[in-house]
C-alpha cells in the first residue's frame, strides 16, 4: 500500500554536523580524511523488456544564462528598531516596499523567501538598502482601549504606536548584499558539471514559484502550494480536513531542467466557528463536555477571526473564568483621569456592545492578548481562519481515511496535472520571464525497462511461479518449516473462539509442512484484570503462564482484542522479547480463512528460524558478485516521533544477513537516539577495548552464522536520507562503519557500497495511453536521472490502489564493482526476499525490516512525554546533546532471531 501523505513524511532538516561527528575520535596523528564524494555513473542498464513511460516531469528552457541572481540578507525591524518577530508579516512588507520605492529599486522584481533571503536578477542600485515602509495592518483594530475585549491592538504593538491612524504599522527594511549566483550554475549541472552554485541557483527558481503561488492565497509547506478551495478539501474526522494541493521543483536531469509536479496532501484544521472544530476534535456532542485543557492546547496559536469586526487574530489562550465571571478594566472613552471600571466580558458585550450571545457565557473566553495583558473574546464570535496546517499526529482512523481519500488513480493524477499546470500560469511570472524560464506544457517521455521477476524455490524443491509480482503457497510446502512446539495461547480478548483458531492453525501448519503440536494450554485473561494498566494486565497473564507451564515455553500465541493500538502489545513483546527470549506471535482475528491463517504461519515460521521462499540464485548460489565471496547487507533506517511528539526520542535500527550465501535472512539491532536526529550516532562506539555498536553486533552475527567467515564485501541500504545529507552518509556513518571493521580487525580490508533508498521524493510513472500503473519490475536510469551520479527508479512491486511511488536508488559508493545490470537486478530480488508476505515489496526487504524493528522495539518504553502537552518548551537544546532514555537490549535467545516478521 502506498501512502500518499506528500509532505507529512518529509525529513526534519539536517541536524548540525557536530552531532554526527562526535564518535569519530580518530587517532590525532592521522592524516585528514579526504572526503568521499558520490560515485559517478558507469553506464546504463540494458538488461528487461523496453517499455515508454512518460513521468510527471517538464521540460525547462532557460534562455539567459549569462544573468545573475543577487542574494540580498532581509532585516526587518519595527520603527522603534525592535526585530519583527512575527512570521507571515514579511511577505506583506516586502510588497509594499516594491510598490512604494520601485524608482529606487530600479524597478526590479523580488524573488522572497518569506523569511530572511531575497533574490533579484542583476544587482539593486546599492550595495545596502535602507527603507521605511508603512503597511495596513489587518489585524489591527479601530477601538484603541487597552486590556478590554474587542480591544484589537495589533500583536507586537504598544501604546504610542496606536495613537497613529490605528490601521498601519511602520516597519525599517535592511537589505544587504549576500551572495552573487550566476545562471549558468544550472546550465553547467545539465551538462554534469556541478558547481557549489548549482543548488543555490536551483533554489532561487523554487523560490520564484512559492512566492508566485504565495501571491495567490496559498498555503506553502516546503515546495507545496495548498490553494483555499473547499473542492480540495475532505473531512477526516477530529476537526481535521485533508487538503490536496501541489508539489512544485525543479530538477537538475539528464535531459536538462525540469520542473517536477505532483499532487500532493496536507492537513490543516477544520475551518468555521471554533466551537465546531473542539466539538469535532473531542468528539463530543455538547459544549459542556469539553475538556478545556485539551482544548487549549488545541487552539494555542490558531488564527481566527472575531465578529462583528471581522479581525484577524492569534489565540494566546484561554481565560481562567467562565465569560460570565471573567473581569477586566475598562477604561471610559475620552477621560484622562483614570475613570474606569470592572465588568464582565459577557456583559460588556452583551450590554455595552448589544452583541446577543447565545451559548458563551458559561464557556471559558478566547484571549488574543499579549502575555501581561489578555484581551478576551467570547467563543462564539470567533471563527477559524482556512489553510491553517495541523501539525498533530493523526489518529489510525484519520490515517487511514487520509490515504484513502487522497489517492488517485494513475489516469486521474495525469490530468489533474496537466490541468495544474495550465492553470498556474507560470508565463505571467515576470521573474520567470527576467530568467528567460519557460515552461513546457506537456510529460516528458522516458524510456523503462521490465526486468524479469527472479525465481523462487518452495518446499520439495518446488518452483514457484509469480505472476504480477504475486505468488501464493497454495498446494506447496514451505522451503524450511520449522515445528512449533512446547507453545501456548494467550488471550486477552474476551470475544475471540481460541479453541477453533488452534485447530485451525494447526491443521493449516500441517498442509504447509509446519509440525504443529497441540499446545500446552490456553490462558485466559482474568476479566477483573480488563480495566488493570496493560503493564499489570501482561504482569499478571505471566504469572499465570510460569505457574502453570512446566518450563518455558519455546513460543507463545499472544490473542488481543484490537488490531491497530493494543496498549498490551508494547509491553507483552517486551516481556517476551526482552527479559525471557520467548518467540511470540500478536493476533487480533476478524475474519479467520486460509489466506489468513498462511499469512499468521509465515511470521511464525520465520520468527522461529525457518524459511519460508528462497531466491533460485540464493540456493544455487549464483548471484553475480555477491555469491562469490561472504558478502553481508545492511538495511539501516532512523525513526522519529511523529509530529505531535517531537520529543519522543529517535529509534535506530541496523538490519543485517545472516547465514551467507543466503540473501534472506536478517537480524536486527534497535537503539535510541536523540529526538529527530537523523544521522545514526551508535554504529561505532568505542569503549576502551570493547564496542557498543550496532556495527559490531552485526559484523560478529554474520561470522558465527557463516561458517566462520568474515565479510569480505559490505552491502549497506540506508533509507530515509534527503540529498542534503548525503554527504554525511557518506563521510561520517560510512567512516564509522568502516572504523567498526577496523576495531574489530586492523588487518580485515572489506570492500564497501553504499546505496541510499529513497520514497520521499515526487517522481512518478505512466503509461501514455493506459489507466493501468506500471509492471512490478520497472527500472528507469536515464532522462529524468541525475546527470552525473549513479542513480536509477525502480517499481518492483505491482501498485494495487492509488499511483505507484517507485523508489529512487542512489549509489554514492561502490568499491564492489557492479555494472548497472548486476546492482538493478540485485535490487529487484531483494524485494521478493520479504517473508511476511508473497508479494514482491516496494523496496528492498533489509530496509523494510529496519522499519518493522523499529517500529516493534519503540513500543518497548511507552516514552512517558507521549503526550502533546508535555512539549519540552524548556531551554531545547541541539540535536545530538541530550541524554535519550535508552532501548532494552533484547534476551540472547532472540536476538539474532527474526522476530521482527
């Protein structure tokens, strides 16, 4: 299944270098390292069926290439030199500058950032720019009493700035020169020669699109424009609405500048009255039923607008009292003497403004005010601004309502894209128009191949043939059955018949030749335990399992009510997993059927050290490069909290095989690190003679599990890294994985390569003419590639629902030696080593099980700041300093397991 969330899975940025470059503390004396820099491409692959694609790239012509963009550093102050520390007031002022000084500004356009940077073609007239320029303020107001309600001071402001006319707001702008950036830097990265310009250049053009789309009324979320049409928008429940937009950038390629356009989802939250989002948000059905406390920190920063004067305000918080208690001063309009007087905010509204309020007065008020002096606003007149982003996690609900009402067929995609880019009218931009940029109207066609699915071997020496990317067990054994025995069933569910589903799984077990036993028994939860915490509940279910079974059960059948969420599964595999080394499977059965139970066995099974499918070429041996010598693949990925806890900690898994020459069968390392931090900081650890790392772990597993043979080449899958920080994969984590070797053995030279696994990207392929996605088993490596770097974008698996995502592979580092063909078809077969299911997968399995291990060890330590409100608003330090709770390991008895299946 793909999820098609655009922007939400995008990276955090880079963390700062020193936080990955800690552990290098390499012997003083040493030379200076000489860094790596990406591999060049060695050629094209030819091998597979051609097939014409076309792919939502389109051509870009530049035309004045021996122009210069000039950077100037934006400095925006208020009039009594404070800094502007509101976001979104830049774009305004900057508007109104370029209206007001175009003499002086020799009538140039600006390419803004929205921040601190601003772009011109050719140099501004001088080298430091001061101006002053005054803006109508919309979100000031017209009754300048201060500390009453409707009192609609703008943010930022004090007393003597609103004795002026109340509408405006002076601001001094600074721009000074920063950078000069030549044009031709993209011309030269289309002919492969990349210059430190090259990505600075690109930039500039991205910024020109996201101001012409800001210029609109749009939402920007990186390089994604939301525009405010409700046709855009679908309801996920919770006050949370999708909201399609799209993605817009620019490419450098073979086949030269493109611009890349995708459809593209964020969530911001449900526009209208406020009472009807915290209605929806606490699912409730009654004002009364609100849970303020959450509410607030709901609403904490949302923009609304306030009736009947229509103001645009920012919610600071809410009031102590109900609106009906809820006091301030107000100062009588026209007297200096200091005559005022206290009343209630309902009744200054309902008796001094004649305002009817139907519902608020015994609601907590709306304060739009500053930290010293609230201004308060009665609920029901305040009304949520649209295209306000909501940052929170979603629930599994809204998750999955999201992806399924944002995908889109491939045929749909392809024409609300040409419609897109009809319609945003990119040739009006005058700056596009200054650069000579235009823009085609049409895909750009591309060449792809289908490489053949790799064969697959069965039990009995079966071969099993795969269709479409598919395959199924029907009628066949599987290649190494493990039995299962000296087990039990464990059942937390009240509803489920655990008697069938035993009969049924053993009888099933049998046809694929797993040897079921009867198990030992069948433990029921005690029902006065259901409302227990789920510690105590697991606490207590083992108690009961060691007093009754006669030793320790090999493996244990875990029955939970709920599928998604079980606040059991966490600590259940912990204490299986961590403090006993009890292989264990969850189960939450809804519709119990062949297809379901096969699927229940095939986790079982490699859990318990069996196979379930093997590569002809692995049993063979007989894969080019990697069968001739002990090769060992890595699969390594970082986790992060999701959005709305961002001070969960990071989780770092390392894959690795095992058993070499098979390419099958992995184990897994799991560590913490700090909170969105995405270089891994425990690969190598060094600790006087010893090392903590996951490296070492991996590299010791491989020679127990290989006769005793050390890796003579090193494989490594890293997933999740944007280009940016590809340098730092290359120059920090591979140094600290080739260090991890040298520790081990000063003398042991392996040869490595490096290849990074990319989903979060917006490339996708068509096929002109049909409504199907592409075949599992497309590979594309030309026209829309890198230009000099050795990337390629592969579909192994068959798109089901929604366009497929291909991934993009890039090899940074290849002392192995692969041709295109050998690496491309590599690739492809470890997308059809993944156990859990009979399918080829999407990308390849070591980094889909660096996934699955994360994910499974994160549920072990509930991190108690889980919740939203515990944000650590605290002094945050940088990524990479702070101490992170750690990981428990896991009991030796399963560590080198699968248990992650």
């Amino acid at each position: 299944m793909e999820s098609h969330n655009g922007e939400a899975d995008d990276l955090p940025p880079p963390p700062p270098m020193a936080a990955g470059v800690e552990p290098l503390k390499a012997d003083e004396t040493k030379a200076p390292l000489k860094l790596r820099s990406p591999v060049q491409r060695n050629g094209f692959g030819r091998k597979g069926q051609q097939i014409k694609l076309i792919t939502n790239h389109f051509k870009v012509s530049l035309m004045n290439a021996a122009d210069y963009f000039y950077h100037y550093y934006v400095n925006l102050k208020y009039d009594d030199d404070t800094p502007v520390d509101r976001k979104g007031s830049g774009r305004k002022v900057i508007e109104k500058l370029q209206q007001t000084y175009a003499a002086e500004l020799a009538n140039k356009d600006f390419a803004y950032d929205g921040e601190k940077s601003l772009f011109t073609v050719g140099a501004l007239p001088q080298v430091k720019n001061e101006f002053t320029v005054v803006v109508d303020d919309v979100s000031t107001g017209k009754t300048p009493a201060n500390g009453s309600p409707g009192n609609d001071s703008p943010p930022g402001s004090d007393r003597k700035r609103i004795r002026r006319p109340y509408n405006t707001k002076t601001y001094k702008v600074e721009l000074s020169f920063a950078a000069k950036i030549p044009m031709s830097a993209i011309s030269q990265a289309l002919r492969g020669q990349e210059s430190e310009h090259t990505q600075e250049a690109i930039r500039v053009i991205d910024i020109i699109l996201r101001q012409h789309s800001a210029k609109q009324g749009c939402l920007l979320v990186r390089q994604s424009f939301f525009h405010n049409n409700p046709s855009n928008f679908v309801d996920l429940g919770g006050g949370v609405v999708g909201c399609r937009g799209f993605h817009s950038s620019f490419r450098a390629t073979q086949s030269g500048l493109s611009l890349n356009i995708d459809v593209s989802t964020t969530m911001i939250v449900k526009p209208g009255p406020v009472i009807d989002f915290l209605l929806a948000n606490q699912k409730v059905s009654d004002p009364s039923m609100i849970d303020w406390a959450k509410a607030k920190r709901a609403l904490k920063n949302l923009r609304i607008k306030t009736s009947p004067a229509n103001q645009e305000q920012k919610i600071v918080g809410l009031s102590d009292r109900p609106c009906r208690e809820q006091l301030f001063t107000l100062k009588r309009k026209n007297c200096n003497d200091g005559d005022s007087e206290e009343i209630t905010v309902f009744d200054y509204f309902v008796k001094n403004r004649a305002i009817v309020l139907q519902y608020s007065g015994d609601l907590p008020c709306i304060n739009v005010g500053k930290p010293k002096r609230p201004t308060y606003f009665p609920v029901e007149l305040c009304s949520l601004l649209p295209l306000q982003r909501y940052t929170k996690a979603l629930s599994t609900l809204q998750r999955s309502s999201l992806v399924e009402k944002s995908r889109q067929k491939p045929q749909e995609r392809m024409s609300v894209l040409s419609d897109v880019l009809q319609r945003s009218n990119y040739d009006s931009e005058p700056l596009l128009k200054a650069c000579g940029i235009t823009i085609a109207r049409s895909f750009t066609e591309v060449d792809g191949r289908v490489l053949q699915p790799p064969k697959l071997k069965a039990g009995n020496g079966e071969d099993i043939f795969t269709r479409n990317g598919r395959w199924n067990f029907n009628n066949k054994r599987l290649i190494r059955a493990s039995s299962v025995e000296k087990w039990a069933v464990v059942n937390f569910s009240a509803r489920c018949n655990v008697r069938d589903l035993v009969r049924d799984l053993i009888k099933c077990g049998g046809m694929k030749g797993i040897m079921v036993e009867a198990p030992f028994d069948v433990f029921d939860e005690n029902p006065s335990m259901r409302r227990s915490p789920a510690v105590r509940r697991v606490e207590d279910m083992f108690e009961q399992v060691k007093t009754k079974l006669p030793g320790a059960p090999k493996f244990l059948l875990c029955v939970l009510a709920e599928r998604k969420n079980s606040d059991i599964y966490g600590p259940w595999k912990k204490k299986c997993l961590a403090e006993f080394g009890i292989v264990t499977q969850c189960v939450a059965p809804t519709r119990v059927n062949d297809q379901y139970l096969t699927n229940v066995l095939l986790k079982i099974n490699a859990k318990l050290g069996g196979m379930n499918s093997l590569l002809q070429i692995e049993t063979s041996p007989a894969i080019p490069l990697v069968s001739k010598v002990p090769t060992i693949i890595l699969g390594m990925d970082v986790s992060h909290g999701s959005p709305g806890h961002s001070d969960v900690p990071s989780i770092a898994a390392v894959v690795s095989s095992r058993e070499w020459p098979l390419i099958s069968k992995y184990r897994a390392s799991v560590r913490t690190q700090s909170p969105k931090m995405e270089m891994m900081d425990s690969l190598f650890k060094p600790r006087e003679t010893e090392d903590d790392g996951l490296i070492r772990e991996c590299l010791i597993d491989f020679y127990t599990s290989s006769g005793k043979r050390k890796p003579d080449q090193v494989i490594i899958f890293r997933d999740g890294v944007s280009e940016s920080q590809f340098n730092q994969v290359l120059n920090i984590e591979l140094q600290q994985i080739i260090e991890a070797c040298k520790f081990l053995d000063e003398k042991w030279n392996p040869k490595f390569t490096l290849i990074i696994a990319q989903k979060n990207h917006h490339t996708k392929f068509f096929i002109p003419g049909k409504p199907d996605n592409v075949p599992p088993g497309t590979v594309v490596d030309n026209k829309v590639c890198h230009p000099r770097n050795f990337d390629f974008y592969m579909c192994s698996h068959a798109g089901m629902i929604g366009t497929t995502r291909p991934t993009h592979y890039h090899i940074l580092h290849d002392e192995i030696g692969f041709n295109p063909d050998d690496l491309q078809e590599l690739v492809h077969s470890l997308s059809y080593v993944y156990q859990r299911s009979t399918t080829a997968i999407s990308v390849v399995a070591p980094i889909c099980y660096a996934h699955l291990a994360a994910a499974q060890v994160g549920q072990f330590i509930k991190f108690d700041d889980m919740s939203e409100t515990s944000s650590s608003h605290g002094g945050h330090t940088s990524a990479g300093s702070v101490p992170v709770q750690e990981l428990p390991r896991l009991h030796e008895k399963v560590r080198s397991s699968m248990f992650f299946c």
